[in-house]
C-alpha cells in the first residue's frame, strides 16, 4: 500500500496528457447513490487570483495532466480497479473546462500541471472488537460483584479490558485523523473540535471518516514557476470524496466530477456538501486523450516532518 501522504512529492520522468479530442455528449444520468452526499474542500494560495475577462468570467487557462497516486482501501473493489487513469482525466476534464481550465498541445506554454490522485480510504476495523467489548463487560460486571459482597476488587481484569477497548479506539483516531487530512476535514474538525460538547457537525464528520470513502484529488502546479526555478509551486487543491458502501467508483466518479466543476481553482472558506440528486443530471463522453511527450520534471524538496 503506498503512502496516504497527499503532500508535493519527487516528480519522476512521465507522459504528459495534453489533447482531449471528441464531443461532449449527453449520455446516461448519474448512478451513484441519489441521497449520499458529496463532501468537497477546495483551497487555493492566496496570490492565486485568476484574472477575469470583460463579462467577468476567468480567464482562460491551460492545463496539463500528471498521474499522481492510487490509494487502495481495505476492501477489494472491482469497479475501483478497472478504473483507468485515462478514464479518470477524461471525466474531469469536462467539469475543468467549466471553470475555464483546458488542456492544452503546447506543453511549454502551459499555466498548470494538475496531479491527479484517487483511490478509497482505509479505516480501523477492529478484528477482536465483539470479543473486547464481551470482555469489558464481563470484567465490569465480575468487579461490581466483587466489591457487593463486601470483598477485595480485583481491578487487574478490569484494567487489562479497558486498555484492549483503548487501544482499539486510538487505532480508530488514527484512521480519521489520516483521512482528515486525505480528505480535506482537517480545518472544519479542528473548528468544531473546540466546542465543549461534540456538535452534530462533528459527530457527522467522525461517522463519514471511519468508513470507506470514494475520493478525487486535484493538486494544480504552476507549472511555468515549476520550469524556470525547478522547484514546485502548489496553487490549489480541490479533494472530492463520497461513501463507498452503497456504490461503487466507476459510478461515483462522474457524480465527483460534476459537483467539483463549480470550484475548482477557487478557495473554500469551510467544506461544501452536496447531494447526488441535486447534481445536474448526465455524464460526458470524450474521445481519447493523448500522449504528446516525455519531460524531465524538477524535483520537490522532501516535506518537513
């Protein structure tokens, strides 16, 4: 299993997809579960202010295609592995050119290099659950019978029930604080966080990250800063992410692609939810994306520990 880790990583050798060709067609509505919601963060730098046209709409910008990483879930999905990287592009290269993004021929004139990454959380499952929990309650009930008849308590079961109970929630901690960060929740989970008593916010939050999810993330370069100081300049970072249970990927990806079409490039001030049913329905179909060449790229300064 590769690293969860979505931070600027060492660029290798690899093929930039830089021409889409074919029409947009309307093709079947979206599949993906009507009433599961959609969960997007969408960031940008704070010099990132795309210049507007005379109508006031973005300006232009074109774009080009690396394939960043895989993440595979806990749990074999068939739908996730006949996914192809081309596939995944094409799909999001229409919802891109809402936001004005296209991509482009001319490799050396392009404004963006856009890292594509995908895949399914991991979450905790503990295999001794059942069994701990039993054993908690069995030690607590063994201790109150104990101290009822007037004798010694000894805690020694207790404790060692307890511990097995805590080990377990740290592992379950540790999954959502990984997939907090993978999916873009750190900021409104710290926000809520502070509260004394956990909100609903929070609480729905901490539920939709111990289980699997589905999720797209977009990191876009300046790739014309990237070629003349060989180093990387992240931009802005759209994550786009759905419930696995209930669905499966090669049905909840047109479904992510359309609900990140109204936000990408721009800056989020909390995360966005939105239903599958209240997506525009339809999907797109593409002709083929390209390979037009082999580059060098800079590499990144490893990322502070």
């Amino acid at each position: 299993m590769k690293s969860a880790r979505l931070l600027p990583v060492p660029f290798r050798r690899a093929p930039w997809i830089a021409v889409l060709l074919g029409l947009l067609l309307p093709a079947a509505a979206l599949l993906a579960g009507k009433n599961d919601a959609i969960v997007i963060s969408s960031t940008a730098a704070p010099d990132c202010q795309r210049p507007l046209d005379p109508n006031g709409k973005p300006v232009p910008e074109t774009y080009l295609f690396m394939e960043g990483v895989h993440l595979e879930g806990g749990t074999r999905d068939k739908s996730e592995e006949r996914m192809t990287y081309d596939e995944i592009t094409r799909t999001l290269a229409v919802s891109l050119a809402k936001q004005s993004y296209f991509p482009t021929r001319d490799v050396a004139a392009a404004s963006l290099l856009i890292r594509v990454y995908w895949g399914t959380t991991l979450i905790y499952e503990d295999p001794q659950r059942d069994q701990n929990i039993a054993a908690l309650n069995t030690a607590m009930a063994n201790a109150q019978a104990q101290a009822e008849s007037g004798g010694l308590v000894d805690a020694t079961e207790l404790k060692q029930a307890i511990n097995d109970n805590a080990l377990a929630a740290n592992g379950v901690e540790g999954a959502i604080e990984r997939n907090a960060r993978l999916l873009g929740y750190k900021r409104s989970l710290l926000k809520e966080e502070k509260n004394l008593v956990a909100s609903i916010a929070e609480q729905n939050m901490r539920m939709e990250l111990a289980e699997e999810r589905y999720f797209v993330v977009l990191m876009a370069y300046d790739f014309q800063f990237m070629r003349k100081e060989k180093k990387p300049k992240l931009v802005w970072i759209t994550r786009l992410s759905i419930r696995s249970p209930g669905n499966n990927f090669t049905e909840a990806l047109p479904a992510l692609a359309i609900a990140g079409s109204d936000v990408f490039g721009q800056n989020l001030s909390d995360m966005k939810r939105i239903k599958v049913r209240d997506l525009p329905g339809g999907e797109v179909i593409l002709g083929d994306l390209k390979v037009i060449g082999v580059e060098e790229m800079p590499r990144a300064k490893k990322a502070e520990k």
